[in-house]
C-alpha cells in the first residue's frame, strides 16, 4: 500500500494557552512494501506523526493519503492489550486472519503456551509479542509501530526484531517504525528518515542503497556513523 | 437469640419463632403468602431492570458528552435529594393509582443513582484502549461488548448492588401506599393491626429472597466478570 504524507504544521495548544510547533514541513511517501525508520531525538513528534498517519489526530495543516480501503496495524508504545480478555481472544478480535494465518502468527511470535493467559498474567515483554501479534492479525497494509522494543533486553529485542521483520516481508506490508535506536532502524528498515528536534522537520531521508541481505557490516557502521552524527547536530 | 428476647419481650412486641413460622405456613397454605411475594417481585424486577437501563443510558450519556451532562446535572442533583415519599405521592396522584404510577415512582428514585455511578465509570473509560479500537476499526458491536462493558462492569455491578436493594425498600413503601397486594400491602395490614408476628411473617421470607439473589444471582456474576483479574477482586 502506498502512504502519502505532508504535514505544513502540527501545533499543540498547551496548559498555559500558548501554541507549541512539534511538527514543521514533514513531507514523504513510502511505496508498497517499503521498511522506514523514523529516527529522531525524544519529543520530536514522532509520536504525534504516527498519530496523524493512522487517524487518531486529525487536528493539523496538511493532508495523509491513503487508499480509500486499507487495513491499518498498530503496535503502541504499550501494548493496549484488554486486560479482561484472554491472548487468544485479544488477537481474535482485530482479526480477520484465517485460521492458518492466526496458527502463524502465534507460531513466528511463540505465543502458543500463552494463548489462554491474560494480558495481566504476562511479563511486558511477552505481552509487546502479543502486541505486534495483533497488529499483524489484522493482515495490515500499513503497519505501524511505535517504538515496539523500548525497555526490552537486548537479546530479546534481536529476536524480536527478526520475527517482525520475516513477518513484515512475507506480508509485504508498508511499514513505518519508530525509533530512537539507530542500530535498530538500519537492521530493519531500507529506508531511513531523521527528523529534528521540537518542531520536527526532516533532517535526512536516506535509502539504504545495498538490498538490506546484502547490507555489509562496514557499509553499516559507516551509516551509523553518519546517522549519529546527524543526530547528534540535531539535539544541539 | 430470637427466642430468649422474645421470652423476655411481650408477644406484642416481639413473637417467638415458632409462632412466627406457624403463621408463614398458613400464608403459605393459602397460597397468600406466594401471590404477594410474586407481586412484589415482579415490580422489583420490573422497575430494577428499567431504573439500570435508563439510569445506564443516562449516565454514559453524561460521562460521553459535556452538554448534556451539563443540562442534566442540576435534574440529578433534585433527584438524588427528593425524599422518596414526595415521588411516589406525586406519581400516585398525577398518574392514577395503578401500576404505572408505582413503577414509574421506583424507577426514579433508583435512576439518578446508576445515573451517577455509570458517568463517573464513562469518565475513567481508558483512552488508549478507545484509540485501539478506532485504529483497529473494531466494529461498535465488538467495541462495546469487548472494551466498554468491561470496563463499566465494577460500575454496574456497584449500582445493581445498590440499586436492589434501594428498589426494594422502595417497591414496599409504594406497595403500602397505593397498591391493594404485595408483602408492603401486607405489611400495611399487619402494621394497622399491630400484628408483628404477621409483619414479621412477611418481612423474613422476603429478607430470604433478597439473600438468595445476591448469593446465587449477583455475587457468581461478579465473580465471573472479574475473573481476568490476576488476584480477583
């Protein structure tokens, strides 16, 4: 699915009355089946753009295009699970899957043994793997997911990162992913976008030229490399 | 305990278990004692089921929306303050002395309760499990049964615990008033007559009732939607 976005201005209108710019001039478009990462420090409006794109914020100058019909999967910052209904019945819901689909699914995200629990019963990461599992039981044309690994442990985050990566090629769902790890964002998108700090605009917009398979470990230090320090110029 | 107050006690005043039982057998006998329990029951449950769904209805709306909240607001507050006879008098002399008059008057002594209750639960709705489902596209059936209800379900279930037992204390009092069957019909009987061993041969029967409900009806329900609930509740 395609995803067409300009944003000229998003304001928030704070406590005190006075008008706060988080997002400035974002403009890009993502073709069918592309991976991007938003980079950017905290407070940049990441969030808020991925509000804006899966309609939860329809209060801003510009427009977000879309497919008139698409199915839209979202993994939150938590894991907005429903606390009264078991992981099974919290996938099922969203979902339109086939039953074979579901039995991936719960398969790629090793849920299986956890399918009667309760969202309360579950450790945060397990319950982050039922998360992005409902987000993909939906069969999305857009996924997008809202820094999905924070505050889990490294090794964790590895393997996760590998089961949504499989799981998004095999689907070929567009995907947008929030980020402030840049590690993260080069081994999982092919594209990466940096935005600026508060009020966010776009710093870099780069394709990661080497099919990401084919993506050395220099070519990939080099490109941290550059990123951190676009970054780094950011926030001062 | 009964017993030995009661050999203290004139007969008059409080009569002792066995002759109190002897008189619920004869109502029993007569089928008397069966009718009037039925009838009372039957406004119990007709006024309870309709004060929670309006008073359900109202208050959602309230929590939902700040106009109407504002617009209903001061009606409640009458409401909530109105002494119970003043509504049931007025029901009985503006509606006629039937049915209708006395349902209608429980309704509205129970309604601004759940009214209340159900806008305070409408308010502490969680917002991110809402943007869930709007992202999701869950359709309002599934978003209602699977995110509100649950959500309202400690509300609801803290009304309909009040609320039974507010119905019928009140359903009684507009029996004694206006209505010629009932256990407050008998009641008013027993109370013209002086006659605690028949008041009592109603009352605890009634009082029965009341427990069985909440034991076998109200208590497994909350038990079973609270079972998500990792230490119960």
């Amino acid at each position: 699915m395609e995803l067409d976005i300009s944003i000229v201005r998003k304001a928030f209108r704070t406590a005190s009355g006075q008008t706060r710019v988080v997002l400035h001039d974002v403009a890009f478009s993502l073709r069918k089946g592309e991976i991007c990462a938003l980079l950017g420090p905290s407070g940049c409006g990441k969030t808020t753009l991925l509000r804006i794109i899966s309609g939860l914020d329809s209060d801003f100058e510009g427009w977000v295009r879309l497919p008139s019909r698409h199915r839209i999967g979202m993994v939150f910052q938590e894991p907005r699970l429903l606390p009264w209904r078991s992981v099974a019945q919290n996938l099922r819901l969203v979902g339109s899957s086939s039953e074979n689909d579901f039995a991936e699914i719960v398969v790629a995200l090793r849920l299986s043994k956890h399918l009667d629990h309760f969202p309360g019963e579950l450790s945060l990461g397990l319950a982050r793997r039922v998360a992005i599992a409902r987000a993909f039981a939906v069969k999305p044309d857009l996924l997008l997911l809202d820094e999905p690994f924070v505050s889990l442990d490294a090794s964790l985050a590895a393997r996760l990162r590998e089961e949504l990566l499989a799981l998004v090629l095999k689907r070929a769902a567009t995907t947008l992913i929030v980020t402030h790890d840049v590690e993260e964002a080069i081994s999982l998108a092919d594209r990466i976008i940096v935005l600026s700090a508060a009020p966010g605009r776009i710093l870099a917009d780069r394709t990661i030229e080497a099919p990401r398979e084919a993506l050395t470990e220099a070519r990939a230090i080099k490109i941290k490399e550059e990123i951190q320090s676009l970054m780094a110029n950011a926030s001062s | 305990m009964w017993q030995l107050g009661s050999n203290f006690a004139s007969t008059g005043t409080l009569p002792a278990p066995l002759a109190v039982m002897s008189v619920i057998g004869a109502e029993a006998r007569s089928g008397a004692l069966f009718i009037n329990l039925a009838a009372t029951l039957a406004r119990v449950a007709a006024s309870f089921v309709l004060a929670m769904a309006l008073g359900t209805a109202l208050g959602v709306a309230m929590g939902r929306n700040k106009s109407i909240d504002r617009l209903c607001d001061p009606l409640l507050i009458v409401l909530l303050n109105l002494p119970a006879l003043v509504v049931i008098v007025l029901a009985y002399i503006w509606v006629g002395l039937n049915e209708t008059a006395a349902i209608a008057a429980v309704v509205l002594n129970k309604l601004p309760n759940t009214a209340v209750t159900l806008r305070e639960g409408t308010r502490a709705l969680d917002e991110g499990l809402d943007e869930m489902a709007r992202v999701f596209n869950l359709p309002l059936g599934t978003k209602v049964r699977h995110v509100v209800v649950p959500q309202l379900a400690p509300y609801l279930a803290a009304a309909m615990r009040s609320g039974l037992s507010l119905v019928w204390k009140i359903v009684l009092v507009v029996e004694l008033l206006g209505r010629s069957n009932g256990v407050g019909f008998e009641i008013g009987i027993a109370f013209q007559l002086f006659d605690v061993t028949r008041l009592l041969a109603y009352a605890l029967p009634f009082v029965g009732l009341m427990l069985a409900i909440e034991t076998f009806v109200v208590q497994p329900v909350e038990r079973h939607v609270s079972r998500w609930r990792p230490h119960g509740a």
